[in-house]
C-alpha cells in the first residue's frame, strides 16, 4: 500500500496528565509522497482524535528526515523534546 502507520491511544493517569494518541509509525511510499497522501492522512487522524476527546497527538521523529519534519510543522506540531541516544561499541 501507500500509506503504513501504527497509532496507540493513552489515557490519563499519574504519570501521564492528558490523554494521549501516540503516532509510532507513518510512512509513504516513495512513488506516492508529495502527493498530499500524509497531509490528508494527519487531517484525518486529527479530526479522529478531536472526536474521540483527545487532548494532543505526539510522535517522534528523525532528526534527519527533514521532509518529514516539515511535514509535522506544515501540520502545527512543534518540538516537545530532544532524545538522544548512545550506540555502545560491540568491541567493548
């Protein structure tokens, strides 16, 4: 297909004041992207989250992948957090 993604919903709790749909994966196919598929794809899971009495939509996405990022600004996501990561090396 052209689109994939993977969406979980979490609820308020004490660690977690709001409720929450959490977007773990959204991918286009190369052949379909600048098309308007991830847009409209965004639009929906927006309007699906107001109805459902969603608080915020998060996501986390690579620091490199720029068209993605401008995709999620275009959208009116800003930077919540950084995360950073360490890769240990395998010979010690």
């Amino acid at each position: 297909g052209a689109v994939s993604y993977s969406i979980t919903q979490m609820k308020s709790n004490s660690i977690i004041p709001f409720n929450c749909l959490w977007i773990a994966d959204l991918a286009v196919d190369e052949n379909c992207r600048r098309m308007g598929v991830a847009g409209k794809l965004m639009e929906a899971i927006k309007a699906t989250a107001r109805e459902e009495g969603i608080d915020r939509i998060q996501l986390n996405v690579n620091a490199l992948n720029s068209g993605a990022i401008l995709l999620y600004e275009k959208q009116g996501f800003v930077p919540e957090m950084i995360r950073m990561e360490y890769i240990l090396d395998k010979e010690g």
